[in-house]
C-alpha cells in the first residue's frame, strides 16, 4: 500500500508570533504611598462631588417653593431681592476664609441665579456702546450664567422694556445719551439697584425693583444742580451730568422716590 503522508504544520517563525499580553497597570506591591494618597484624595472628591450635586439640587427644588410662596408686590415687579441677595451673600464672605472669598463669591452668584430660574430666567440687556466687554463681564457675574443676555442698541428702549417689568438692563452711563435723566420723569417706576466697574461704576443695572427690596449702601441721586452738595449737607460723588442734571452717588440715607432725585441703591 502507498504511504500517506501528513502535512506537517508549517513552522511560524519566531518574529511573526504575537507577543504575550504586558501588564498595563502596576500590581498591588508596586503602587507606590504617593499614588495611593492621590487615589484616596480623588476619592474623597468624588464623594464631595456627590453631595454638593445633592445639596445643589435640593437648593434648586426649595428655590422652586419660594417662587411659588413670594407674595407678589402691587405691579410688574421682576423677581429679584438685592436686599436678601446682599445680607446672603455678606453672610457667606464673612464665613469664608480670606483667600477664598472671590472664589465663593463667584460659585454663589452662579448659584442663586440658577435658582431663580426656576421662577423665570431673569432677562438682561445691556447697553454699553464704549465699553460693552466690561459691562457684559459685570451683568455676567452679577446674574449668573442662567440670565439670558443680550445686547441692545438703544437705551431708551432698554428702559421701557424693563418698564414693563420684563427684565432687567445694564445700561453704560459713561456715553452720550443720558438715559439716566429719565429715572426722574419717564421711567420713575424703575430703580437703579446695582453698578459695575468699581468703586465708581461705568454702568447701572435698572429695573422694576420693589422699593423694599432695594440694597442698602450708597443711594443714586438725579436731579438739577453739581454734585459736590446741596447745602443741605448732602455730599455726593458725580458720575455724570447733562445739561444741568447730574447723575451722583450719596452715602446719605435717602428715600427712592422723594424730593432729593434719589432713583435707587448701590450694595
């Protein structure tokens, strides 16, 4: 009978075979203290993480209550409450340690504006034709990434708007249109409630406030005459004047809406 021959498998040879599987990961022995330290503090992170994402979300649920449970002031007010917003906030930065203060101040803001998204995102126009990058920098970190933004052309219209208790605007007082004259006779139903760009502020954020609810701190005065005083013993620092108005600061304890020209509060 003729033999059968078996094929024989061919031989592989040695460079073409697949390498055995490398560890990746170091073993157990050979993780060293340092990254097991940074193991455990990522970890206590994540478990922060946790329950701030907890503790946010039932903020935003009682934010939710308060909307519903505001008792609403006589007209269009728009929901905001410098005054409460200002004591929370004074409150916080007083607990916070000194280095970390901008930080707290900064995550707050974006807090309490998502929480009053929940009862309406605050609306907000702004108005800066010279500098519009700072008074956007300043609305932002005022109201929070949850405000809806938008800039605008013309002041006047920005001001009615927010006469209609619409929202909010952020209009520049460093321009050539003195919007700002208006508080006392067209728009006297708004009130000047915050500023930005320092110590002497380049923009006013105007809106439907409830005169109750104004900040308190340095109070915003238009009216005829310079802004060095009255002779009343009122001193005040001048932001603006036209055609015998003036637009000026006071730390004087006036009443919105009186015979002194004061149009509202600055925190």
């Amino acid at each position: 009978m003729p033999s059968i021959e078996t094929e024989r498998p061919l031989a592989v040879p040695h460079s073409c075979t697949k390498p055995a599987l490398q560890q990746v990961w170091p073993a157990a022995a050979d993780i060293s203290a340092e990254h097991m330290a940074l193991a455990a503090l990522r970890h206590e992170i994540d478990q922060l993480d946790d329950e701030l994402l907890a503790l946010f979300e039932r903020r935003l649920a009682i934010a939710a209550r308060v909307g519903q449970a505001k008792d609403a002031p006589a007209g269009p007010h728009v929901k905001l409450r410098p005054d409460r917003e200002q004591a929370v906030l004074a409150r916080m930065l007083d607990r916070a340690r000194p280095d970390n203060r901008e930080a707290v101040e900064s995550l707050w803001r974006q807090i309490v504006g998502w929480g009053l998204a929940r009862q309406g995102r605050i609306q907000v126009q702004v108005w800066s034709p010279v500098e519009p990058t700072r008074a956007f920098d300043g609305a932002r970190l005022r109201f929070g990434a949850a405000a809806d933004m938008r800039a605008v052309r013309d002041p006047q219209a920005a001001l009615a708007w927010a006469a209609e208790g619409r929202g909010v605007a952020v209009l520049a007082v460093n321009a050539d249109d003195a919007w700002w004259t208006g508080l006392r006779r067209d728009w006297s139903m708004l009130s000047v409630f915050d500023g930005f760009g320092g110590e002497t502020p380049t923009a006013l954020a105007v809106g439907r406030i409830d005169p109750a609810a104004l900040p308190t701190g340095r109070r915003v005065i238009v009216d005829a005459g310079g802004d060095a005083g009255d002779g009343g013993g009122i001193r005040r620092r001048g932001l603006a004047t036209h055609h015998g108005w003036t637009l000026s600061l006071t730390d004087a304890r006036l009443p919105v809406g009186g015979d002194e020209g004061c149009v509202g509060a600055i925190g």
